[in-house]
C-alpha cells in the first residue's frame, strides 16, 4: 500500500471515528447547538485539557500546510481550513497529508 493511500484511509477513519462522537451527541443533548456542545467540551479539566491539545495541533498543522501547501501549488488547499473547523482535523490533517503526496508524485513525474 502507498502512503498516499494509508492517509486517505486515515481520512476516512478521522471523519467516522469523530462524526459518530459528534451525531451521539447532538442526538441526546436536550437542546443541541454549538454553542452547547463546545461549552460541554469544556465542563472539566479533562476536556479543557483536549480542546488545549487540539488547538495547539491545529495552529501547528495551519503552520506547516499553508507554506507546503504553496510551495507544491495544491488546489484548493484553503477549503482545509474551514474544515478543519467544520468537520474534524482528524479529517483535514490526512486530507492534507493525502493530497501532499499527490503533489510530490505529480512533481516527481514532470521532471
């Protein structure tokens, strides 16, 4: 199996695995909303502890997209931004990693 391959199949895994975490949720909340859910995120020391980790990664992975992202010219390497927010990054870092890879062999394959 490529590499390329693995990161899509961790791209898949990183939108079920936390979407189902997400649907439980909003199913059996009495009034779901964002504003709910993240202020449930946020009700002990253990959740406080993942939303710190989750965004120190998140402004790591933007750090390290962004300048590969124009440095190998990848199409629509933006939309990953809002997605990251939106869906999980458990979705977008792979996505990226996946398309990082297309980049390269594309590249590989032109010189």
């Amino acid at each position: 199996m490529k590499r390329k391959h693995l990161f899509l199949v961790l791209t898949v895994i990183g939108i079920t695995y936390t979407w189902y975490f997400n649907i439980q949720y909003f199913q059996t909340v009495e009034n779901p909303s964002m504003t709910s859910f993240l202020n449930d995120a946020q009700v002990n020391f253990a959740g406080k502890s993942f939303g710190a980790d989750l965004t120190v990664v998140v402004f790591t992975f933007f750090a390290f997209m962004i300048p590969e992202s124009l440095r190998l010219k990848i199409k629509y390497w933006w939309v990953l931004i809002p997605l990251t927010f939106l869906v999980a990054v458990a979705f977008t870092f792979p996505l990226f990693l996946y398309l990082r890879e297309n980049s390269i062999e594309r590249l590989k394959k032109s010189t």
